[in-house]
C-alpha cells in the first residue's frame, strides 16, 4: 500500500478496507515513534524528557524502546 492511497481508504464505506488503512497507520505511526526516540536517545535525551513528549512516562518509554 503507498501512502496517497490512504485517504481513500480511511474514507472507505467498506470496513475491510478501512480497517486496513487503520493497520496500515498504526504500523507506520509505530515505526515513525521508533525513529524518533532512537534520534532523541542520539541527540541525548533523557527517557524522563522522551516520556513527556509522548505523554507517557519516563519507565513507559523505556521499557517500549529501551534497549
């Protein structure tokens, strides 16, 4: 799936298909989430820091992206 299909596919009557356009964010949204930390943890930042820019906390982050 490309991402210029989307739109169409969120705005589907047909479930099946919405649903895949649901997947398909959530995987991208999660890979995007994954690259962003690994930045911040480069650049230095605390999972504390890392924590509150997800709304989530500092143990959260890190147990979801530590490593």
């Amino acid at each position: 799936m490309e991402l210029d299909e989307l739109p169409a596919m969120v705005t589907s009557g047909d479930p099946a298909v919405g649903l895949r356009a649901a997947l398909a964010l959530r995987r991208l949204a999660d890979r995007l989430e994954a690259h962003q930390v690994a930045e911040a943890r480069r650049q230095g930042w605390s999972w504390q820091r890392i924590g509150d820019a997800l709304g989530i906390t500092r143990q959260s982050a890190h147990t979801k992206h530590g490593r």
